[in-house]
C-alpha cells in the first residue's frame, strides 16, 4: 500500500513538472525603467512566456510596459504619487469607493498607503477568478489582502531587500525629530509587511545577501526563502563600440533624492577631484526641484562639472553609458544592483560599493569601497581616470561576468522551480 502511493505521488510530481503553468504576477508600482520592481516583472514575465507559461500581469501605476505574450491587466488607483499630477485632490466620486478613500486619507496623513490599498484591490478582482491561475506571485506588495488570496490559491512573495533598511537609514539621515516622526510615519507599512512575509509558504529573493538579511530583520527561517539572482537584458544594455570614450566623463544611473543611493557622498568625491583633474559627471534623470540634491550642488558649486539628462529614451541611455569611462554605483545598500550590473553589460568599467548585495554582483569585476565613504570614491575615481589599462580589465571582467551568470532565462527557471514547490505543498498538495 505504501508503495502505491509513494507511486503515485512520484507520477503526480512528474506531470506537475511538465505542465505549463498558468501565472499571475500582482505588482503594486511597476515602472519599467525607474526601479528593480518594475524590471523584474517586464523581464520575468517576457522570460516565463519564453517558456510557454501563460502570464498574466496584474499592476498598478506605472505602466510595466511588457513584451509580447504576456497579459497585461491594469487595476485602476488613484496613483497619487504620480509625478506629472502629484497628491492631486481627488473628485469626491472617486472616494466614495471605500478603497480610494483610505488610499487618500493614509496619503493625507503622511504615509505610504499603495501596498496596503492595492492589495485590497488585486483580491476584489481575483475573487471569482482563482479558477484561471496555478499560482499566484506577489511583487512586493505583501499586502493583508494576500493572506486571503493564499488560503485559495497558491502564493509566493518577492521580497527584493528588506524595506527596513531604507528606513534605518533615512532615519539615521536626519537630526530633526520632526523628521525622524515623518518617516516613521511614511514606513509604518512595514508593520503589514512583516506579519504577512512570515505567513506566505514561499519568499523569492534576488540575492544571498537579501536572504540573510530577509530572514533576521523580517524574521523568517531561511529555508522559507529562495535567492534567485535576476537577469540583465544584454538585448538592452549591450556595448557600443562606433562611440567616441570621453576620458573625464563619468556616469551614476541614480539621480534620487535619498540618502540610501549614495549621491550625496559622490557629489562630495567629485568636488575634490575637481581641485585636482578635469572631471564630468552625468546623472541619468533629474533631481526633486528645491531637493537636498540641488542644494549641495549649489553648496559645493557643482554646476559646471554635473549634468542631468531628465527623463531619456533608451537609445540614449545606451548611447550616455557609451560615451562615459567610468560607471559609479555610490549606494549605501543595494538588494541586488541592478545599475551595476547593467553598467557591466555595457562594458563599461565600474566603482561600485559594498553596500548590500553589489560585490555578490559584481565579483572581481568592479573597484570596490565601503559605502557612505565620499574619500574611498575620490581615491577609486582618481586611480581609474588614470589608468587606462585597469579599465580596460573590469570592463571586460564585468561583460563576461554578465554573460555567463545574469541571464533571465535562468531566472525564469528556478522561479518556475520555486512555484511548482508551492503548488504541490498547498493544501497538502491537493
């Protein structure tokens, strides 16, 4: 009898291991271009397809922009964080939806709402629907909602670094108590967060160091999360080699207004530099008008040594890492790096620090230094501009790097790995 069932649980796992799973992916933010959530899920998604999954993209604000063969489903917000209409006031319509209303009221009062409020609105549209999917994968959102949807369908959970970071870090940024308040308010999501991460069966991480880091500050036992490293789409970011190399010109991907990126202590390196040598630093996108940014540029009298590009097409993203020397990844804390890794795809020889996941990233293939240290960049910046042949190595260090170890395709597989673990065990597999 017990050989029997072992039998047939055996067949079971076999035909679930050749079906094409029906997955859908709940994504509450998801720009394609600005952020590692909205890459993840435009490339994961194009990647499952690729694989013969049917995939379906359940997203909130910020169109993910996905490739063909993937389904793309919108759930209306009231995207109040959208930058062309920022904390706009609502029609008095629109919040008689009682979900609106609290998306407001928490925006109002000075918090974070989205993850909460969209999770509430990705079961209303679920609910009845659980029949179409095999899986269900949550990005981030790690909403209450999601607790519900897991008791009827199988569930797992991105969660790309712990939020409580961004946090410690914000808040060590900062003198003014008002301001310690303010943010304490802006991540009290991270309470929802916490409690409903412990719950779901299976939590996917982008490195090895989020996983340790996952599991001490959210306080999971490491055999419930998986690191599955993400691709860099070498379709995208790739080598331009018909483009003429400016010798001073350096290039950071990350114009953000926070102290988590690191800006501020490049901007510092830059400016000591500039008493030394000729130097250009490029800033892909643009900084918050009257921002703690622009004002250290003003303090330090940056203006004719710092360009922003604002919002660019891809063609010229490409064409900026193209004509740079030096691509610097200045973050304090990274879940995986993404700017690094798509620096290294397009040969480009990199500084980068050893915040978070980056040296799990980048191997050999970049000049390392702590993080936060505005004297180790000046040091790492001055030594690369004047050695070419250095260059020339972690440039072709870091291509070959990406090549071989970042692509989606495996990304997609050890995800699809992670799913049919979940399936099997929910419910007690059935």
């Amino acid at each position: 009898m017990l050989q029997a069932k072992q039998k047939k649980k055996l067949i079971m796992n076999s035909d679930l291991n050749n079906t094409k799973l029906r997955i859908g992916i709940v994504s509450y933010r998801s720009n394609p271009h600005c952020g590692g959530q909205g890459v993840y899920i435009r490339n994961l998604s194009r990647a499952l397809s690729d694989l013969g999954h049917s995939v379906e993209v359940i997203s909130g604000p910020g169109n993910p922009e996905l490739f063909p063969g993937s389904k793309l489903t919108m759930i209306p917000t009231l995207d109040l964080y959208n930058p062309d209409d920022l904390f706009r006031t609502p029609r008095l319509a629109e919040l008689k939806d009682p979900i609106n209303f609290m998306e407001w009221f928490g925006v109002s009062t000075m918090g974070y709402p989205e993850p909460f409020t969209f999770g509430m609105r990705a079961n209303r549209y679920l609910k009845g629907n659980y029949g179409k999917y095999d899986i269900i994968h949550d990005n981030q959102c790690l909403a209450f909602s999601m607790l519900s949807i897991s008791k009827n369908i199988p569930l797992v959970a991105t969660i790309h670094h712990p939020i409580t970071v961004d946090r410690k870090i914000t808040i060590r940024s900062t003198k003014s108590y008002l301001k310690k308040i303010k943010y304490l308010r802006w991540y009290s999501f991270i309470t929802m967060q916490k409690y409903v991460a412990k719950r779901v069966n299976k939590i996917i991480t982008v490195s090895e160091f989020s996983k340790q880091d996952i599991s001490k500050e959210f306080k999971i036992p490491k055999k419930k999360i998986t690191s599955i490293p993400i691709g860099i789409d070498t379709s995208l970011f790739y080598p331009m080699d018909n483009v003429q190399k400016d010798p001073e010109r350096i290039i950071v991907t990350n114009s953000a207004d926070t102290p988590l990126k690191g800006l501020y202590q490049l901007l510092q390196a830059v400016k000591e530099i500039t008493k030394k040598r000729k130097i250009k630093l490029i800033v892909i996108g643009k900084p918050k008008k009257n921002g703690g940014i622009e004002k250290l540029i003003k303090k330090l009298n940056l203006n004719d040594y710092v360009t922003f590009t604002g919002r660019i097409d891809h063609a010229r993203f490409i064409k900026e890492y193209a004509k740079a020397s030096i691509a610097v990844v200045p973050s304090l804390y990274e879940g995986f790096g993404l700017p690094a890794g798509e620096a290294m795809a397009c040969r480009i020889p990199l500084i980068c620090t050893t915040g978070g996941a980056l040296p799990e990233v980048t191997g050999d293939a970049a000049k390392l230094v702590p993080p936060g240290d505005a004297k180790a960049l000046e040091d790492a910046l001055l030594e690369l501009l004047d050695d070419p042949a250095q260059r020339e190595r972690l440039a072709a260090a870091g291509y070959k790097r990406i090549l071989k170890e970042f692509t989606w395709e495996s990304t997609a597989k050890k995800t699809v790995q992670a799913y049919r673990d979940v399936i099997a065990g929910h419910n007690g597999g059935a």
